[in-house]
C-alpha cells in the first residue's frame, strides 16, 4: 500500500511491527539511527516515515526539525512519551501524528492511511490564493503580504493556508487540532490561541483590529476580509 521508513532502534518493537507493516501490503524499509534515517529518507523518498523519539544518536525531535527544513514527508511519531507537552512539542516541530506506544499494528495502520489521505498534492487545495494583498502558495509554502514574504513557521502556514482555503467559512479549534496539528481529540486549545496570535502578529492585526482572522466568538475563526456579519 505505501512506502514506509521506519526508525526505531529497539529490535523487539522493530522486528515485530515491520512483520506486522508488511502483512498489511507494505513496503518497509529501516534506519536505527536519526542520522542514517535522515539520509535514507533524502536517499529513497518514503511516501511516509515512522519516527521513534529515543535513539541513540539524536533525540527524534531534533530529527523531526531538521527534516521539515528541507522536506515534507510525513511523519508519524511513535513513542513512549505520553504527556502532553510532549504530544504538543511533537506536532508543533512538525509531526502529521503522534501515537503512544503500547499501540497495535491495526491502530498504525489505520494511522498511517489516515495520514496518506490527507496528504500534500490534493488538488482543492494546490491552488494559489490571493485575497486583498495576502497571496498563499501551497505548492511553495510561501506567502507574502504585498511584495513582503511572511516568515512563517511550518505550523503557521498550515494553519494560514487551512483558514483562508475555507475563506467565509467559521472554522472551529476542534478541526484546526485535528486537520492542522493531527491532533485526533479535543483539548490544548491554547495552543491554537497562541499560534493565531503569533499568525495575526505577521499579518499585522490584532484580535481587537483584525484584517484577516476574525474571532467567532465560542465558535472558532473566520478568515475574510469583511468584518463579521454577526
């Protein structure tokens, strides 16, 4: 079904989940190390990686941030850190999914096509939007403001470009933690407050002078330019 590179460094979770990967029609190739995952990963451009966080050269995360500087597989991380300030610090260095071990190969799986669903390349969203001034490149992941490019984080721009794809539209936190930060549940809105206000700050505005972001008060966010009807 997909091209899989695993990295992960303990044989006997490895050894069993590759076996468990290919009888579900999987291609799986494996790294033990950050390093070597990284090449391979640059070498033979898996069509999604499995991330353990504890290996024994470079913590996974440190992997995860140098990865997304230069390519945009995506990532699920598995692990055994289940708090959640990990889970966030996880997603925010660009994780597609975090899953806690002990978990199930059936549970992965089903991950792993969740993840290759909602993949880059889908064609309602590839498009270039231009709404008064702001112009967002999904293909690139660029966006400027005028002749200004916007240095955005990675996270930012998914969740400038996920809004103002649905220009009009009342978005609510609970799809924002689900489509922007894979985060399959509710909870850590506040990380959803902070990354719109450092998103607003680059554009500009403010929640009480908004030009693009508007508050929906109990809802969720709208992106436009008009101010709210209600």
């Amino acid at each position: 079904m997909a091209r899989l590179l695993l990295i992960e460094d303990d044989p006997a979770i490895r050894t069993p989940l590759i076996r468990a990967l290919k009888d579900r029609g999987h291609a799986v190739a494996t790294a033990y190390t950050a390093m070597s995952g990284l090449q391979t990963i640059l070498d033979e451009r898996p069509e999604l990686v499995i991330l353990d966080l504890g290996l024994p050269d470079l913590d996974g995360l440190e992997l995860l941030r140098m990865l997304r500087a230069v390519n945009r597989t995506p990532v699920i991380i598995v692990t055994a850190r289940d708090d959640d300030a990990e889970i966030v610090r996880g997603l925010d260095a660009g994780a597609d999914d975090y899953v806690v071990k002990p978990f199930t190969a059936t549970q992965l799986d089903a991950r792993i096509r969740a993840v290759l669903r909602r993949g880059p390349g889908r064609p309602d969203r590839a498009e270039v939007i231009v709404v008064d001034g702001l112009r967002i490149d999904p293909a690139a992941r660029t966006a400027s403001l005028g002749e200004v490019p916007l240095d955005l984080t990675p996270r930012e721009f998914d969740l400038l470009h996920h809004l103002a794809s649905r220009a009009g539209q009342v978005v609510t936190k609970r799809e924002l933690l689900t489509e922007v930060w894979r985060v399959p549940y509710g909870g850590a809105d506040k990380t959803v407050d902070v990354h719109l206000s450092w998103l607003r700050r680059k554009l500009g505005e403010t929640a009480q002078e908004p030009r693009y972001l508007h508050t929906v008060r109990g809802v969720g966010v709208r992106f436009g330019t008009l101010p709210d009807p209600r």
